[in-house]
C-alpha cells in the first residue's frame, strides 16, 4: 500500500488513464446516440410527412391512370408480392444447391475460393449495373420485355449472394460428428445432407430467406429497367390469369415511390406514404427474422 | 502369435500404412482381429490408434489428402479394393465414436436412420428394429416412454448407449468404438463397459481406449501402437502382466504416455 501511496508519478498516469477513458465512453455513447436517433429521425419523419397522403384508400385501391385523381398502391403491393414469390422460387433453390455443393462436394481449393470470391464481389455490385444488365439481358436476348418476370430473375442474381453465403455458413456449423455418425452408418452424401445436414442448417437458410425479402421490397434501381412502371391490378378470371401476370409490367412500391417523388408537388406526400409503407414493411420482416432466429434457438 | 490362429479371424490388416499428406501415421501395421472377441488399441495420444480403427471401416476416406496403403481383409475380402460399396461396408462394421453423436432428432429416428439409410421403410419392422437396438443397449427401459422426444435431451452417458443402438440397428458383424467413454462419468462408463462384455457374444469389438484399465478389464486382446506403430499384440492378460516389449512395458507401468 505505502509503495503505491507514495509512487506520485504511477498515480498521475492512472489519472491520466481515466481520463482518456471517460473521454472514449462519451465518444462511444454519442455515436451510438447519433446512430439510434438517425434511425428514429427517419422513420418519424416519414411518418409525419406520410400520414398525410395515408388512407384506407391509398393502400386498397390500385392508382387509377394519371392525372386522374386516385392515389393507391394496392397494385403495386401485388406486384410486389409477386417479385417476392417469383424471385425466391428461382434463387431459393439454385443458392441453397449452389451452397450445399460450395461445402459438400467441391473439393476445398482454388476453384472454391474463386467462387467464394465472386458471390462476393457479386453482393457490392450496385444494384442499378443489375437492371441495366437485366434489362438488355432478360428484355432483349430473352424477349421478356419489361415484366415481373424479367424483374424478377434480375432480382434472383442479386440476392443469390445473400443466400449462398448465409446458407453456407449454417452449413459449416453442423458438427462435424453429425456427418461422421450418418457417414458411420452407411449413409452416402446426398443422404447425409438431406437428412442431417439441411435439417440442421434450415435456420440459416431461413434467415437468408428473409433477408432476401427485405432486399428484395427494398430494391429499386434494378426494377426501374426491367420490371417497368405499371400499377394496375392483373385482370384475374382463371387461374392462368394468376402465372400470366408474371409477364406484365409492375412496378413494386419502391418503384412506385421513385415515380411519385419524380413528378414531385402534389404527389410529394404521397412518395413519404408510400414510404411509411415500406418502412412498416422493413420493420415487419426484421422483427420476423429476430423471432425466427430465436424460435430456433429454443428448439436447440 | 501362434496360439491366435487357431480361432476365427475376422479382420486381417498386412502392412497398413496410411498418410496424411507427408505425415506417415501409421507404419505396417499387421494384426489380425477375432470374431466374437473385444480387441482394445492402446498408447499415448497420436500413436495412430484411432487413425487404425478408421482405416477398418474406411472412415479415413472422408480426411482429405489421406494415402492408404497394404491390405484390410474383412472376412478374406479387400475393403480397399475398386467397386467395394463403402455403404454396404459399413452397414457390417459399425462406429460409436468419441463423443456421444446423436442427431438433433427424435430417439426412434436416431436408432431407425441406419436402417432407412438401408432401404427398410415399413413402420412395423422399424418399430421392432428399434426395440429391439435398445434393448440390446441396455437403453430400452429409460427410453421406452419417449421414443419421439429429441435424443439430445438425454444425459451423456444415455446418449452414448442410445449411439451404440443407432449402430447395432443395422445388424453389423463389427463394431468399432473409439474412446467410447472418453466423455462419459465413471457410472455410465461402467454401464457401457458392461454392456460392450454383453456385445462380444454377437458382435466382433475393437475399441480404442486412453484409460489402461479398461483396456484390462474388458479386452481379450491388445495392441500396444506408439508413433504409428504396432509395437506389440497379444491377449491382454499377457500384455497387461508379461509384455514382451520394452516401451510396452514402460507404458503400461506409466513411465510415459
């Protein structure tokens, strides 16, 4: 105790590191601050400028064709869900496969890692080369057109990353023993994988899933060439009306947003309306992912 | 050696050597292992004795950039051999493993997955399959009321035997343990010791052990491996009172390892 009472130059530097500490703690809990009152910024501000345009109407009935004098997003909420269903029922399977080969099959080398290393590069593309190259590569060589579809393969390209690498991490952490054990009875790969290794894993790729959507509803740039602006409800009588909508234009709400915010004036409010929409939407699909992920937890 | 031959061998392995890439892990090793019989491998950590017990079944196949090399006659036939089915090899030499392995599934379907890997689909003859696997665990009158409950809510040593099930319910003739107890307390240690005496009678056993008593207390043979070699094989009783090596000698009587 007397050597530290009386060591006068030790106590000066704890000082000094106190200080320094104190400092760094504040600075810590300003950026954190910062960072939770951006987002509270936003989304109040979005909502009160969007309340305004925000009626039972607006979000049940498709826009009726400009100028006339009906603002409503029912259309492209449809056609939203459209992309969210078309596009994960193509990149679903072809991520997951893709995935499952990446950690299963390949042989662990170069190959791999040039792959691992292009789904990468993949996922920081900006999203407007994806619909500039949609749209010459699914409109034009493919005659799709301007449509869901084509929009919606667009979209697949660009959220296969997403999926690959989350599914492929939930793969790698099912113990290894599992595999010995299958592999220990007699089990070949595939049987292996499908009984074990998927089962184990579906979190993961749930999670990838659903993050997915949330790219997906948020995207915009990529549709404006490829899925183009229409807002009308498809015209549906039979069944088959239900799949050829998918060859129809339809802008998703981000699309729609872009255009209301382009015309501007009148229309401005009904832009941050359609954008609390979206942010309802976004904030559904995080809580989603949050009790999923934890629901799974549980089990295990 | 002369007094092994006149009993029934079931597994024969000439001059095993195996790598892994530039690592020479085991060095020609020869043994012959005997039906009906609990064939312990023991030495210190990395000798090569689990790396052995791989090669019988071909577990060692799944290690990436591993060379194998001599002969594993399992009833006269070369399991290396080209077209040996590696499924059908395995449904005849089981494995219990180091740590209890359980899937993340119900107990039934633990025990039926080797069956269903085998093709038997009908729900009657699984039933029975899975009755009878644990019973013949010892492990059907702690499970009997909660077949369908996940198996990784039982204990350490429950799992252990519930993996022993899981590997007798595709009827093998071999059935490799490796460090079957190495995880376990001391009274679940002693069940499946019990219960591995209990095995021999239909089953050939070979076991890797760390714990020298064990070795004693349950084998009827045993092979002495130290840095990829066989040093010395002979009925346990022998080894354990009069061993013929030196460095044998020096480890049972603790002097390393």
């Amino acid at each position: 105790m007397k050597a530290l009472q009386t060591n006068n130059a030790s106590n000066l530097k704890i000082k000094q590191h106190r200080f320094v500490e104190i400092l760094l703690k504040i600075f810590i809990w300003v950026c954190a601050l910062l960072t939770v009152s951006f987002v509270v910024g936003i989304i109040i501000y979005i909502l009160v400028k969007g309340i305004e345009g925000m009626s039972w109407n607006f979000i049940s009935t498709p826009a009726a064709a400009y100028p006339v004098e009906n603002y409503g997003i029912l259309g492209n909420i449809v056609n939203t869900l459209y992309l969210i269903v078309i596009t994960l029922v193509i990149a679903t399977p072809i991520g997951v496969g893709a995935a499952i080969y990446l950690t299963e099959y390949a042989k662990q080398g170069r190959l791999t890692k040039i792959i691992e290393f292009t789904t990468e590069t993949l996922s920081g593309i900006p999203s407007i080369i994806y619909g500039l190259f949609g749209s010459v590569f699914f409109y034009s060589v493919f005659k799709l057109n301007y449509s869901i579809l084509a929009g919606s393969l667009t979209l697949a390209i660009m959220i296969l990353p997403i999926i690959i690498r989350t599914t492929q991490e939930s793969i790698k952490t099912v113990p290894i023993m599992y595999r010995e054990g299958a592999m220990g009875l007699g089990a070949t790969r595939w049987y292996m994988i499908r009984t074990v290794i998927l089962p184990c894993s579906i979190e993961g790729i749930l999670t990838s899933v659903i993050l997915s959507i949330g790219r997906i509803v948020g995207e915009s740039a990529a549709l404006i060439f490829t899925a183009g602006l229409a807002y009308n409800l498809p015209n549906i009588t039979g069944i088959g009306d239900i799949f050829k909508k998918a060859m129809d234009q339809g802008a998703s709400l981000t699309v729609q947003l872009y255009q209301y915010a382009a015309r501007g004036g009148e229309e401005m409010k009904y832009a941050f309306s359609t954008a609390l929409v979206l942010v309802i939407v976004v904030l559904i699909i995080n809580v989603l992912t949050k009790i999923i992920a934890r629901g799974f937890k549980k089990v295990k | 050696m002369a007094e092994l031959n006149n009993s029934d061998i079931k597994i024969v392995t000439k001059d095993v050597n195996l790598f892994y890439g530039d690592n020479h892990a085991l060095k020609d090793v020869t043994l012959d292992i005997l039906s009906n019989k609990i064939t312990a491998f023991i030495g210190p950590s990395g000798c090569g004795k689990s790396t052995y017990l791989k090669t019988l079944n071909r577990m060692n196949d799944i290690v990436p950039n591993v060379k194998i090399s001599g002969k594993v006659l399992l009833d006269g036939e070369d399991i290396y051999e080209n077209g040996v089915n590696v499924t059908y090899l395995r449904k005849k030499i089981g494995m219990v493993f180091q740590k209890p392995n359980p899937f993340p599934m119900s107990i039934y379907d633990n025990v039926a997955y080797g069956p269903r890997v085998h093709g038997i689909k009908s729900k009657a003859r699984l039933d029975e399959i899975v009755e009878n696997s644990l019973k013949g665990a010892a492990i059907w009158e702690e499970t009997k009321d909660r077949l369908k409950q996940n198996a990784l809510g039982l204990s350490g040593g429950q799992q252990q035997r519930l993996c022993i099930a899981r590997a007798i319910a595709v009827e093998p003739e071999v059935i490799l343990m490796d460090e079957p107890t190495s995880a376990l307390d001391p009274i679940s240690t002693l069940k499946i010791e019990e219960l591995m005496s209990q095995l021999k009678e239909k089953y050939t056993v070979a076991i890797v052990t760390h714990n020298m008593q064990q070795a004693a207390r349950i084998s009827d043979y045993t092979a002495f491996f130290l840095v990829g070699e066989m040093i010395e094989y002979g009925e346990t009783q022998q080894i354990f009172s009069r061993p013929k090596n030196k460095k044998t000698e020096e480890y049972i009587t603790g002097r390393f390892g």
